[in-house]
C-alpha cells in the first residue's frame, strides 16, 4: 500500500472539527437520557473503549474524535496478517481496543489502544467503472467514491486512473443496500494471488457445499462455521479465479462478529443494516439491543441512519440512548489532522511530507510560528482537507509544537 490522504475547506475553528464518517466511535460516555434515552449505565465496568471506524488523522491515530496512541498496539489485518503503525493510511477502516479514554487540557480525548485490526471491504479486479455516477464495480460489490476518499498516490487522477482488470482494495463503510461508501481506494499488484470479500450471507446450502455472499456464489469445502447463517456477516478469502460452473471457490471462510470487550462504553454511528423489532436490530453490522428503553425515536427502521450510545455485552451494544441523524451522511466536508516530524520540504511548491503524507500548505495558517519556520525535523501539527487529487492534504492550519 502507498500513500493516502484530504477536500477544500475554509479556516474554521478548532471546534468546528468533526471526524470522518464512520462506523463506530468510543469514548468515556457518561450516561444520558432524551432521543430515546432509557437506564442508567453508569455502573458499567470500566472495561475501557472500543472503536471501529475511518482513520481521519495520524500523530497517535484519529478515530471518531479520539486521538489513540498506537506506540505499543498490537497491529494487524482482520485477515491475521501482522502489521505495523508505519502500515496505516488514511481513509482505512479499523477496529480499535484501548484502555478508558481521558481529556487533556486541550480537550482532546485520548487513550492507549492495545490493538488496531484493519479491514477492508474487498480486494479484487475491477469489473466495470462509470466516472459520470462516480461508482465502480469489484467483485460484484458497488462501490460509490465521493469527495471524502482517500486515494493511493498513483491514483491522484481517481477513477480516470483506473481500467478495467486492475486490482484495487476498498475500505469504507456500507449503505442499506450494500454498496460500499468508499473512504479509501488502494491499487494492489497485479499478480495478487488471492481476493478477499468481506459481507453478508445471503444463502447457505451445507449439503451442496455452496452459498451466496455479496450477489456472489461460492463454494466451499471446509468446516462450517457454528451459527452461519443468512444475513451472518463473514469474510471471504477466494481464488482469483471462478471456476467453469462461475463459482467462486473460497480458501477460508470466517464468521465475523464484534471484539468489543464487554462493559466497554461506547458510542455506534451508522445506517441500521438489519431489523428484528425496534428493540433488537443491527447498526453497521453491530447488533443492538434496546429492550431497556422507555422508548425509541419515531422512525426507527432499516436503512435509517442513527446514534447509538451504551455498553457492550457479550458482543452486543445494550442501548442507554438512540437519536436519528439527520442531513448528509456522506461527510464530504470532514476535516483530517496529522501530528508529527517533517519529513522532506519544497518551499518552492510548498509542500512537505509528514507521515507519509505530502501536505500543501500554500494557503494555511499558522499557529506559534510561520512558514519561514518550517524545515525538516520540525515537529508541527496540521489540520486541513482532502485536496481535488484525493491523495494531498491542503492544510487550513498548521501549529508548531514545542
């Protein structure tokens, strides 16, 4: 994988901040009452916090408004492949265990994540691309680019830059309907020796040996995993090829579920993806129970986009509180920070890398210094946006820290 990363913004103030569209934020919630409020859940057990959702800043990384120190997590892909914080870009989707969140001075929320898991949707040959609708297929799955996506850097040019046959990976976070609202797009090699799907079951058949996952048909001739079932998410590893009967012949079949700890507080941001009663549904694939409410919000059904605060328990979030968001959904205004040491200056273009990241800084302010002070080795912060490339930070502030 390459380089990630930032659209255009105007200088907001620092509250004005908001984090990328994502599945699942956690911090330290004190309980709350109102939009569907019910009980208590004080008394929870500090089992610390749990986050899944898009990487939108790194110095530690940015979660959901949480900034983790990653200096000592475990770091891998949802896979089992062993992997590095020096591996992690922007616009990734990852599962974060830490310990209890606290706020600094500042009134950053903080806390040490004891492992990072990075997933994406799938990994696979470009199949068909329509630059008007802003769309491409993979796999079978429709992916939808806006302009919060991230793009590897030998993408700056986007879906212009791709044809069909390449071999891209897609992180992101699922519609209603499946598609895939991408927040990074990455070109892999060409001769990648197998694809990955991550999705919902829509069918199984045991004694034929076959199921169909994501509209695609595969085979499989493992074990089955105990409790697979239709609407189970799982994550595939496939040939690279179907086979002559157009099946897809699957390597490992996993059943996937939640890794919170139970008793870890949090807060689940995202489209309901599946519906038993209003008291027992599913948000971004995580499973909701809120029996214990007074009420729920008018309105509540499948597809619609919510917020969900309360405590996991045996890999399922008990509800304290559900509101219903509204507006956009898409956070194509969403603001990203980088924290750390320049790594490379070109006061010429004005532009310099910092973690990996080239950062336009031609019309940024500046906080405890200016750009004369910029050199390499400086230790700076910047917040900014996606650039039309996709692929470049276009820096709104830069602070210097001392």
């Amino acid at each position: 994988m390459n380089r990630p990363i930032p659209t255009r913004a105007q200088a907001l103030p620092r509250r004005f901040w908001r984090p990328a569209a994502a599945l699942v934020a956690a911090a330290a919630l004190a309980a709350c009452g109102g939009g569907g409020g019910g009980d208590d859940d004080s008394a929870a057990s500090d089992a610390g916090v749990f986050a899944s959702g898009v990487i939108h800043g790194f110095g530690s990384i940015v979660v959901n408004g949480v900034r983790y120190d990653d200096s000592t997590a475990r770091v891998s892909t949802e896979g089992g492949d062993t992997w590095s914080s020096d591996d992690l870009r922007l616009g990734m989707v990852v599962d974060v265990q830490a310990g209890a969140a606290s706020t600094d001075a500042s009134g950053q929320s903080r806390a040490t994540a004891s492992s990072v898991v990075v997933r994406s949707e799938v990994e696979g040959p470009v199949q068909a691309l329509d630059t008007t609708a802003g769309t491409l297929t993979v796999l079978g799955q429709k992916v939808l680019v806006n302009g919060s996506t991230v793009w590897d850097d030998d993408l700056r040019a986007k879906l212009a830059a791709l044809s069909v046959g390449d071999i891209v990976e897609i992180y992101g976070l699922r519609d209603a309907d499946g598609t895939i609202v991408a927040s990074r797009v990455d070109r892999e090699d060409a001769d990648e020796d197998d694809y990955e799907l991550r999705a919902t079951v829509d069918a199984v058949d045991s004694a034929a040996g076959t199921l169909s996952v994501g509209g695609l048909d595969i085979a499989w001739a493992g074990t089955w995993p105990a409790g697979l079932a239709a609407g189970s998410p799982v994550l595939l590893v496939l040939d690279t090829r179907p086979a002559a009967d157009g099946r897809w012949t699957a390597r490992t079949l996993k059943l996937l579920g939640s890794t919170a700890a139970s008793g870890a507080r949090a807060e689940i941001e995202g489209l309901v993806t599946a519906w038993t009663s209003s008291t027992s549904f599913r948000v971004a694939g995580v499973a909701v129970d809120a029996s214990g409410l007074s009420s729920v919000p008018a309105g509540l059904a499948a597809g619609v986009r919510v917020e969900v605060e309360g405590v996991f328990a045996d890999g399922t979030l008990v509800a304290s509180r559900i509101e219903i968001e509204r507006g956009d959904d898409r956070g194509d205004d969403d603001g990203l920070e980088i924290e750390g040491t320049i790594e490379s200056l070109d006061s010429a273009a004005a532009t310099l890398v910092l973690r990996g990241v080239t950062v336009d800084w031609s019309g940024a302010r500046f906080e405890d210094g200016s750009a004369a002070a910029l050199a390499v080795g400086a230790r700076i912060e910047v917040q900014g946006t996606l650039a039309d490339d996709g692929s470049t930070l276009r820096a709104v502030e830069i602070e210097f820290e001392r």
